[in-house]
C-alpha cells in the first residue's frame, strides 16, 4: 500500500502539474525561507490513513481547482517556512510542540493560461495538516488537521483574493 501511495504522492516540484511547477519555482526565487512540502513529511501510517478516507489520489499539501469560481483551474500549495514556531504562552508551546511553521500560498489562473498569488497565509500546524475542499454547491478552499478540528479555517474568495473564515465545520 505505501508503495501506491508513493506512486501517486508529490515528492517533488516534478511531481506537480508543469504549469504549476514552473509557477512555484519563480515564486521561490523570490521568496526566501520558503520551500516545497514534500508529502512524506506526513509519517507512512497517517499518509495511508488520509488516502483511505479522503481517497488513493489525495495530495494533502497541493490542490487544484476553481477556488474563486470563475471557471479557471487555481492552485494551492503547503510550502514549508523558515524559523521556528512562536506561542503565546509556554503552556501553548508544550502542547503545540510538533507544530511547523508553514505557508499556504494561493494561485489564481487567468485565461491566458498564468498565475498570480492571491493569497499567502502564515500557518503553525502539525505536518498532519491538508487542503481540501468543502462539501455543497457552493465548495471552499479550507485548511485542515487531520483528525483534529484545531486551525480549521476556510478561505473565502473576495475580489482577486481571499478571506480567512474561522469555521469548526468544514
């Protein structure tokens, strides 16, 4: 099964659409302390427990789709961030001490076929984090923890980027 899973895993910016791989590597260029999450982060058993209820192909740190719903492909990316996470009280730290500094980084397609960021998001989570989208007729780009409805946020599309929801419900 972890060989499955490797198959279809994001190991590297290869591992992306070519579009897509081409548009982080400029944004990386320019972005120092900013990195490609690789997906075997995740240890092996919660990997394979995220591809066994969210499905075979799940990606947890790379997502494509129409975010903003103007019929144009948009992509998103966990990418890792430098430094160490910061608490509010040791009490915070202790219990939040496999917590990561990461950086969401939305792109928004145009129909000329390019990509702008439209949003970044500072995030201090565990590596069992994801990105999804959410269930209805109308889905979200959300941020999530597996297992756990802790950081849960939802990134609502407002003009030509993004709103943070705080929303336990996803």
């Amino acid at each position: 099964m972890l060989l499955g899973s490797s198959v279809l895993g994001q190991k590297s910016v290869d591992d992306l659409r070519p579009k897509h791989a081409a548009e982080l590597q400029n944004y990386l260029a320019t972005h120092d302390g900013e990195g490609f999450l690789q997906e075997y982060a995740i240890d092996d058993k919660t990997l394979v427990e995220m591809r066994d209820y969210f499905g075979k192909s799940f990606k947890p740190y790379y997502l494509t789709g129409d975010f903003n719903r103007d019929r144009i492909q948009d992509f998103a990316l966990l990418l890792t961030r430098s430094g160490k996470p910061v608490f509010a009280t040791t009490e915070d730290a202790e219990s939040r001490k496999d917590d990561q500094n990461l950086m969401l980084v939305v792109f928004n397609g145009s129909a000329k076929g390019s990509f702008t960021v439209a949003h970044r998001e500072k995030i201090e989570a565990p590596l069992s984090c994801f990105i999804r989208m959410t269930d209805g007729k109308r889905p979200k780009l959300y941020f999530g923890v597996y297992e756990s409805d802790a950081d849960t946020f939802i990134l609502a599309s407002a003009g030509s980027g993004y709103i943070v929801e705080y929303d336990k419900s996803p």
